[in-house]
C-alpha cells in the first residue's frame, strides 16, 4: 500500500509507507502566491477567473457565459463573493467566455482550454459594452503551467499533429520533453526513463481512462508494437511530476491524451503514406558482400469522419488508422546434404522410429525453396564453404557414410551440408477502428461513449526455411469507455469514468497441425561443422541460441491474455472560498500467462555436435539431450487490483493568499493466481529416485507424440523428459 501526501508549489512530500494509513492522519501545508484552481483532471481542462468593474473592484453575483464553439454546449454560473468563478471538467477545444450583471455587460473572450491544465481569463464588465471579441489563440496559450507544481508539457492539435511520430505511435511525444532518455526501458519493457524513474513506472492514459497494460506497466500496443491512432488524438500532455493528489498509481511519467469528437460541422480527413525498397538504397556492406537488396514495404494509412446527429445536441467521430509492413528478413542457411540425410536413414543402429522421425524433418527442408537455392559445402574461404577442408561435416568428417560405403567429409560429394543465403520477408499488419459518440443530455449533464478495435498479426519468427515452421501472434485489442459529466449545480461538478480494455498475445504456428506434421519436433545444433559464415546445421536463432532445424518449439507458445476495468470518479465543489475535489480510482485487472506451455508441443533435442546429431545418440558426447515440458497447468489465472482516494482542498483566505490541503491513499492489492499456482508444491527438484534409465510416462497432451521415445540412447531405454 502506498500513501501520499502532497502540496503544491515547490515544496512536495511524497511518503511511501508498506502499510494502509488512515487518510486524514497526515496533513501538510504549503503557502502559495498564485491564484491556482485544481477543477481538472488529467483531461480534461478547466477555466477560472474573477469578474471586476472598470474601477478594477469585484463584481459579486455576476452570470458568468461559457459556450463550446464547436458544440455550442453552454454553461452558466454565478461569481462568488470575491467576484471569482470557476468552470471544472472542460474538454480541451476553444471556448467563448462572456459575463453580465445589473446594467453591465463584458465584452467576449476566446480561450483555448488545454489537456490538464487551467485556462485563466479575467472579465471586466462595462455599462456600455461593445462586442469586441478577444482571442487567446494557440499560440498563446500556455504551454507550460505555472500554476502547479506538476511539471506538465502540453501539446495542441497542431502541434501534435506536426510532431514526428515514428509509425503513428502517439506515445512519442514523451521523446521531445525535457529529462526523457529514450532506449532506457527496464527488463526489456517500456523504451524511456523520465528523470532517472524506471521505464516499468510509467503511465499512459486516454480520455481519464489509463490505456497501459498493466502486467508489464507499458502503453497499450498492437501487433507492430506502436500504440496507433495518432489523427484520432485532439490534445495530449506529458506529467513527468505529478504531485497533485489526482495523480497515483505511477512515479514516473504520465501520458495524457484527449481524442477528437464530433462538432456541429462536419469534418473529415484522409491520409497514405508509402515507402518502399525501390526507393532506398542497399546497405554498403551488403553491397560488399554481393548481397542483393532486400524487400522492405511500409503502408500506413488514416481515414476520419465527424459532424452532427442533432445539431447542439448529439455528435458521432469515426476514425480508422492502420499500418502494414514488410521488413527483410535474411540469413544464412545450412540444410543437411543428401549424403548426411541417406547415411543417416541407413546407419543401421538407428531405430525405425528415429528414422521416421528424421524423414519427417528432412521432408520438410528438401521442399522447400531455400533448398532448392542451396550447393553443397566445399573447401574455401566464401560464406558458403568452409576453410576447415572438413566439407561442413565438422565432427562428423572421416566417419562412415551408411549409404555408400565411403567417407562422410572427405569429397564435395560426401559434403554433410547444403548452404545458401535467403533473402525472405516478413509481413506485419495492424488497423484501428475507434467510434465516438458525444451527447449534450442538457446543460446540466454530458455524456460520451468511445470504443475501439485493434486487430493485427505480428510476424514472432520468421523461418528461412519452411513458412509453416514460422511463428507469429494474433493481437486483439479492444476498449470501450463511458464518460459522465453532471452538474448537481453551478459549483457542484461530478465526473464519472467507467471504462474497459482486452488486449491478447499468443506467440505459436499460424497452422499447428501443419507446423507439428511437418516439423513434429525441433534440432538445435551449434558450433560444429557448417560453413564459415554460419556453424551447425540450420539457421541462425536468437531464441534456440543456436542454429535450428525446425519450428523453434523450445520457445513457443507463450504470450499472455490481459483484461482489466476501471472505475474513476471525481467531485469538484466550490463553496465560500474553499475549493473542494474528492475522487476515487478504482483498476482490477486479470491476465492469463500460457508461458507454461512452452516446449510443451513438440520439445526440442540439443546437441553439441553434428555427429551427436547424426547418430541419434543422446546423451552423445557432448551432452546432448531431449527437453520436452508437461505442464502440470496449461495456462495461468492471475488478477490484481489498485484503489486510490484522495481528497483535497484549495482556500483562498486573501485575493493573493491561498492554502492547499491534499492526501492521497492508493492500496495495490497482492497478485491473486485462481490455479494455487504461488501455494502448490509439485513434487521434488529433482526426483531424487529417478536414474537416466528411468522410463517416464507423462501425461501427453491431445495430439502430441511420445517424443522421448524416438531417438536412442546407449542403453535402449526411452530418454528421460526434463520438466
């Protein structure tokens, strides 16, 4: 549990304590020389100001106008007895301020309202007032609020809009602030770290609702890894010192945006841009090393519509935004040659069962296109032979070939290995569809609904070898949110957020029962034999850490399923010379983890050597040995909650003297698992009864084959599975 107790300005006391305190048991005060008013959250905006006289005296008792220029949405109320007015729970647009009393009428002022801040304006009421109308464009708005402690960096349509961001990803904007070091996530998660906060304690949040994952505490992102929907984006700050007790949850930075609604005009935009390989150059070494240009396409697009249903009343947006790109995708690869895979299927100390299991892998390399591409290794110094003068055999040379009696290593045609360059690709696609749906009910209460789609699929592993031993991760993504507005009275605003999101993201075959017939388990060799430019037989992995022939089934499936809802309230009240918000912010969030499953389709062989691998001998010479997981859950339930309260107080006792009281109390509740999965003990580490001659019979999943029981061991006995 975590509370905080804050003031604004420049002193600020933020107090981490492991225990539930009780709100109210700690209060500190600050004095602040500003007129500050906290009728906002994080965005939506606000107006204050004070209503005076020509003689410059206050003006108690005044109506005060405030009307949406592009709704036309009004307000009304009355200046306090200090003249002073305030308008909480704005969205950000361009509003008309005008006041009138007994006699007196002010002139017209247009203020721009900004995410998460406050705009102020000052009325001067006249008893012959003109209609001069005085405009606070975006120009001069400010950016920067000098009237918190909070350090917030604002940014307008415009700006936002002109901003580079890299595919669309509206969570770039945290790169242009100042303090913000990008490439500096924490445990490969979050890319920035705003002022020596870790990258894990970020916060990204869309219309009040937060829009971050909360398993990995990141933006919410689809299959290209960006958070799409840039054009859809009205207004957006960066808190980077959130010190004001609607705050909570995070320490680092927070990410606040406002998304565009519907006007009493319609408006619309559309939006393609295109790159391709045939407009860039090839990389110089590439070039070097006779390496052909590779094919890279980028398509993104953007398309939006907006405008009335009932004029005043009722307003639809509709906002569609995609992306869909080929990256390159390009590697060396050494497929067993046809006199490894003939003495392999002869060599008479193999199993029939082995050898079925070896057919079944070299079918699915002899098929494909990159053996069709590929020559045997032969002594030299190029990327595809090897200097060694062993003929990619490796270990294996001067052994016997079954299949014609000679030598395996010592001629091209005794080459162990057929090695070419593959030049393939890899196809990401992503697209976004968001809806929005503003209804003024009347002028005491507004509402607005906004959903939205995400749908994509990400390319995880590419195989240079058979497209159905690929990966890739199907990523859904969905939200929907309601926003309530209700004004009891003038000075008694409420704000209600109720909002929802489902993200997914499992990492395995397009097809498995194609990826399992074709490939029914994986050979991860390493640094014997090959060619110079790539050892083993293979092609190169960054998960197997080796060279892999095969689906890389030590490594997939995996990927987790998050769900998550969220209630937020807030409750401004102006009374006297007291400013009064009350809130409470409440997030459960659930997420299925399937990373148990992994190795758990196919398991994988490791062998240190490529004679280990031809002769089917584990655990060999070199250790080699066979790993296949029986996952005594085959996914994880988990759910996590956070509740915040916070109360706050801004008293104004002079014209220029005021008293900010503030607490806050968030509680993040310990992680629940539904399977027992933190309580139950599943046997010993290791079975200390069992011997490598121990048969073991585990419990194999529906369509899954006994593995184990495929290649020999010095002794006979089936393999032993190391779960």
């Amino acid at each position: 549990m975590k509370a905080i107790i804050i003031t604004t300005v420049e002193s600020m006391i933020r107090c981490e304590l492991s225990k539930l305190c009780l709100l109210g048991t700690f209060l500190v005060l600050c004095v602040m020389w500003q007129n500050a008013a906290f009728a906002q959250s994080s965005t939506t905006g606000s107006i204050n100001g004070t209503v005076v006289d020509t003689s410059g005296a206050i003006v108690p008792g005044a109506t005060v106008t405030i009307t949406d220029l592009a709704t036309r949405d009004q307000r009304q109320l009355t200046s306090n007895g200090e003249g002073r007015f305030t308008v909480p729970f704005l969205k950000p647009d361009n509003f008309e301020v005008s006041a009138t009393a007994q006699g007196l009428q002010s002139s017209k002022t247009t203020v721009q309202v900004l995410t998460g801040q406050q705009s102020a304006v000052n009325l001067t009421l006249t008893p012959n007032a003109t209609t001069q109308t005085v405009e606070v464009n975006a120009n001069n708005a400010q950016l920067i609020d000098t009237q918190t402690s909070n350090t917030t960096t604002t940014f307008t349509t415009e700006q936002f809009q002109n901003l580079p961001a890299p595919g669309g990803d509206i969570t770039t904007i945290a790169y242009t602030v100042p303090g913000v070091v990008m490439g500096a996530g924490t445990q490969g998660f979050g890319s920035i770290v705003s002022d020596g906060l870790p990258g894990l304690s970020n916060l990204a949040v869309i219309n009040g609702a937060d829009y971050s994952v909360s398993l990995y505490n990141i933006a919410n992102s689809g299959s290209s890894n960006l958070t799409l929907g840039q054009q859809e984006i009205d207004q957006a700050a960066v808190v980077q010192n959130g010190y004001s007790v609607q705050y909570g949850r995070q320490a680092g930075i927070i990410e606040t945006y406002t998304t565009k609604g519907g006007t009493n005009h319609f408006h619309g935009l559309a939006q393609w841009d295109y790159n391709s390989a045939g407009m860039n150059a090839n990389d110089f070494f590439n070039n070097q090393a006779g390496i052909p240009k590779s094919k890279a396409v980028s398509n993104q697009y953007a398309a939006q519509i907006g405008g009335p249903i009932k004029r005043d009343k009722l307003f639809f947006f509709a906002d569609t935004e995609g992306i869909r790109y080929i990256q390159p995708s390009t590697g060396f690869v050494n497929l067993p040659s046809k006199a490894m895979q003939a003495s392999i299927l002869a060599n008479p100390d193999i199993s029939a069962g082995s050898k079925a299991l070896y057919g079944a892998m070299f079918a699915g390399t002899n098929g494909s296109a990159a053996w069709g591409g590929s020559t045997p290794v032969v002594t030299g110094p190029g990327s595809l032979q090897d200097a060694s003068g062993t003929y990619g055999c490796g270990s294996l040379a001067g052994t016997p070939d079954y299949a014609t009696g000679g030598t395996l290593g010592t001629n091209a045609a005794e080459s162990c290995i057929n090695s070419t360059f593959v030049n393939a690709t890899a196809l990401n696609r992503e697209w976004l569809a968001a809806g929005r749906l503003d209804w003024n009910i009347s002028d005491k209460h507004r509402v607005f609904f906004r959903v939205t789609d995400d749908q994509g699929e990400q390319p995880t592993f590419v195989s240079l070898v058979n497209p159905s031993w690929s990966m890739v991760s199907i990523q859904p993504n969905y939200t929907g949110q309601l926003n309530d507005i209700y004004s009891f009275r003038p000075t008694l605003t409420n704000q209600l957020i109720v909002s929802s999101l489902y993200t997914g993201g499992v990492f395995k075959p397009a097809n498995l029962a194609t990826a399992l017939a074709s490939s029914p388990t994986e050979f991860i060799e390493s640094n014997d034999g090959g060619t110079n430019a790539l050892a083993g037989v293979g092609q190169s992995s960054f998960f197997a850490n080796g060279t892999t022939l095969g689906t890389i089934w030590a490594d997939f499936p995996g990927g987790t399923n998050t769900s998550q809802y969220q209630i937020v309230d807030g409750l401004s009240w102006q009374k006297a010379n007291h400013n009064l918000r009350f809130g409470v912010d409440f997030k459960r969030y659930n997420f299925t983890d399937i990373g148990l499953q992994t190795s758990a389709y196919g398991g994988f062989y490791s062998f240190g050597s490529i004679a280990d691998l031809a002769g089917g001998s584990l655990p060999g010479n070199t250790g080699s040995n066979f790993i296949q997981g029986f996952p005594r859950f085959a996914n994880i339930h988990n759910a996590v909650y956070n509740l915040g309260l916070y109360a706050q107080d801004e008293w104004r006792v002079l014209p220029n003297l005021s008293l900010d009281f503030g607490i806050r109390v968030d509680r993040n509740g310990n992680p629940i698992c539904h399977d027992g999965c933190y309580s139950q003990y599943l046997g010993g580490f290791p079975n200390t009864s069992a011997t490598l001659d121990t048969p073991t019979t585990p419990p194999f999943p529906p369509g899954m084959t006994a593995l184990h029981r495929q290649l020999k061991r010095p002794s006979c006995n089936p393999v032993p599975v190391l779960t």
